[in-house]
C-alpha cells in the first residue's frame, strides 16, 4: 500500500507540481496532498485506508454524494454501448430540454464539458452578438482559465486588468474592466464611462472562488438595470451555484433573468459537463447557425450526458433542496456556536447546499475583506480536521459543500470535531 508521500513524490516526477489543478497541491494550507481511492455517500476514503467526512464534493459536483447507485447505474448501462461518438445522441436533446425546462432564462443550450470551455465560448458569444470588445467582471470571481480572464483589479475604480498568469499577453486582457464585487457605485461609474463599449457583464451571482461571498441583492439587480439600459448583455456564471443553491439555480432564487448563462459541476453528476445558453436571438449567432465559432469531439457525450441526467431526475424529488439547506444551516450554525463559546472569531453562511467558513467577526462582502480573514487560523483549522477525519477544502478561498448523504450525525460528528479543535486552539498563548 503506497503513502500519500510516495504518491506525490512519485507524482511530481511527471506532473507539475505533483496534480493536475493546483489547489490540489496543498501549497496554502502546508503538507502532503491526500490521495483517495474511493467515495460513497458522504465519505471519502485514501489510499491509506483512513476515512473521511467530505466537504468539497469534488468542489461542487456531487450534490447527492459520491457514487450515487443511481448515477453509477446510469454511467455503467450507457457505457456498455460506447464511450463517445463526435456526433448527435437522443440523450443530449433530453438534457438540453431538462436544462431549459428547469431555467426560464434557457431558450437554447450548447453543452461543452469543463466550465472554462462554457466561460469562454458564452464571453465570444457576447462580443459576437454585440459587436463590442469590452468585458466586465469583478476581483476575486472565477471564470474559468481562458486567458481574457485570467487578470485581476489594479488600484483605481476603473482600472484595467493586468495579466494575472505568466503567459498572457497584456493585449489579450486590455479589453477586460475589473471591478469590486458588490459595488453597484463602482459598476454604476463604469458604465457612464464606458457604457457604449461595454459588450457584457460575467458575474458569479454567489461568489464561490474567494471563498462564499453572498451578493448584496441592490448589486445584482444594478448589473441587470445597466446592461439592459445600455445594450450590453448580463451573463450569470453558475457553474457552481447551478441547480446547488436551489433548483432554480441562483437566478431564479434572487429574481434576476440575465440574457446568457454557463452551467457546469451539478448538472454533470460528476463527469466532465458543462453548458451555456439564453436567449433564442442571441444563441441563434452560434455556429453553424451564426458566425461565433465553437466546437468540442466529446461535447454531449453518452456517458457524461447520462450522469447529468440522472443526477437532475433525483435533485427534482420535493423537499430535496429544503433537506439539502437544512444540513448546510445545522453545519453552519454548529461551527459559528461551537467557536463562539471559546472566544475564536469564526463565523459561517450558507446557500442551499453551499458554504462558506471564515475566521472573522463577519462574513466577508468583498475581495478584501476576505484578504482580512485569518488564514493562519484557517490552516490550523484545517489540518486539525483532516487529522480527525473531515475533509475542508484545502484554501481559505474556496467554498465548501454539503450533499444529500450528509446525515445530521454526520454534520454533529464534524461539529464536535470542531470544537475540540476550538477549544484546545483558545488554550494556546498568542491563539
């Protein structure tokens, strides 16, 4: 039996960095990434046999838990028949009519499979529609890692990004505008600058790459007044926050109908699928019907397409999401009272099935304010829970995930585990 220590030593041989996304390598919390060899329901188990409560769900995906019998019958049934064709399958035109019956703002839907793929192609297909270069996002917002949004926010309200990543060239970015998260001032001024320019707005409507940030619902709905006032289209990014903060994903739970969409994680079961789509007018522009150019060999494939199918039949079952939030509530408030009786400044969110930990007096509304959190509080945090057999997300910038097979003893053993942890870190001098 190997070691998580002979696993990446041996790794980082062949791969860069010893993993193949970098939050995998443990480089914020310290240590030895953990290598696991198989999940079911709520648990996780490594190649060294130790078990584990999951939090991070495979950073989203699996919101009815690991190996779901029902997924996994649909995967292996599907399977048998062929892995991938590069052409049209029944199964596809099923999901995409799931997709559009379950989101109103869906008129049509291409699927991709990585997020990134979805980002990047609904972006082409904004500035295709309008005919305008200039994208807005906001600092400390994932879209994935094509090179247009790989950059982050200077020091001035309408300042341009700067390459964030090695390998991007400034003119790739020039046309990006970064903006702070839950500012609808900042929004508001760069649009009376620069409005007519503007091809479109991407935003994650909860904020899941700096850690949870709940949007202010006044930011929201400004992003929407101001691109429908000036021509520019509203993109909601929800590959995280699809069919995971409620049914009706994040814009149906906050009222907001934007023009485009990129769904991914969920709406896979696990396999690598994504999706964007909207408005019949403007999907209409992606080829072969229009001149927006985008393709994929194993987009819709059978296997992937089968587990997102499955997945979305079980997630539609009444009280799911009610059950779902309810564990995400009891996880929360467990761990903000647990700390609160040892004197640590802790606190937690949720929405639906998605979290947020903060070591702070406050949840965090912006980028900077979660730079203020404690990370070294984090770190100890963390490790002290992975040694204790529950598994956090291994950064004080990523959110966190309950699933369906999360039972309510499950989340009280990971609370008290917490506690322990509190109350020995208040004990320690300078903690």
């Amino acid at each position: 039996m190997s070691t998580h220590a002979e696993l990446f030593e041996r790794a980082q041989e062949h791969i860069p960095g010893g993993v193949n996304s970098p939050v995998r390598a443990f480089r914020s919390v310290g240590g030895t990434p953990c290598f696991f060899a198989k999940g079911k329901g709520a648990r996780l188990t490594d190649v060294e046999g130790r078990q584990y409560l999951d939090y991070v769900g495979s950073w989203g995906p699996l919101i009815l838990g690991h190996a779901h019998p029902e997924v996994v019958e649909a995967v292996q049934r599907v399977a048998a028949n062929g892995l991938s064709f590069g052409a049209p399958i029944a199964a596809e035109i099923e999901l995409a009519e799931t997709l559009c019956r379950l989101t109103p703002a869906l008129e049509m839907v291409r699927l991709v499979s990585s997020g990134t793929e979805a980002t990047m192609s609904v972006i082409r297909l904004a500035r295709g529609h309008t005919g305008r270069d200039l994208l807005v996002k906001f600092e400390g917002c994932y879209h994935g890692h094509s090179d247009s949004l790989l950059v982050k926010a200077g020091s001035g309200l309408l300042t341009f990004g700067n390459p964030s990543s090695s390998g991007v060239p400034a003119d790739t970015v020039r046309h990006t505008l970064v903006l702070p998260y839950n500012d609808a001032a900042a929004l508001e001024a760069a649009f009376d600058r620069q409005g007519n320019n503007i091809a479109a707005i991407i935003v994650e409507p909860v904020a899941g790459n700096m850690n949870l940030i709940a949007p202010d619902p006044a930011f929201l709905a400004a992003a929407r007044a101001l691109t429908i006032r000036h021509g520019a289209l509203l993109i909601f990014d929800e590959v995280m926050t699809g069919f995971r903060v409620a049914l009706e994903s994040a814009q149906g739970l906050f009222g907001i109908v934007p023009d485009l969409s990129t769904f991914g994680k969920v709406i896979g079961g696990g396999m690598p699928l994504a999706a964007f789509g909207g408005r019949r007018e403007i999907m209409e522009k992606i080829a072969p019907l229009g001149p927006v150019y985008q393709a994929g060999t194993l987009s819709g494939n059978p296997v992937a397409v089968a587990a997102g199918l499955a997945t979305l039949r079980l997630i539609e079952a009444p009280g799911f999401y009610e059950r779902l939030g309810e564990r995400a509530k009891q996880l929360c408030q467990g761990l903000t009272d647990a700390a609160a009786r040892h004197g640590v400044d802790f606190c937690a969110q949720h929405i639906g099935g998605m979290f947020g930990l903060y070591f702070a007096r406050m949840p965090p509304a912006n980028f900077a304010e979660v730079m203020r959190c404690d990370t070294a509080l984090f770190n100890r945090f963390f490790h002290a829970m992975l040694k204790d057999g529950h598994y956090f997300a291994p950064s004080a910038f990523e959110a966190g995930f309950v699933s369906a097979a999360h039972s309510a003893m499950d989340i009280e053993q990971t609370i008290a585990a917490a506690e322990r942890h509190f109350a020995g870190s208040a004990s320690k001098p300078g903690d």
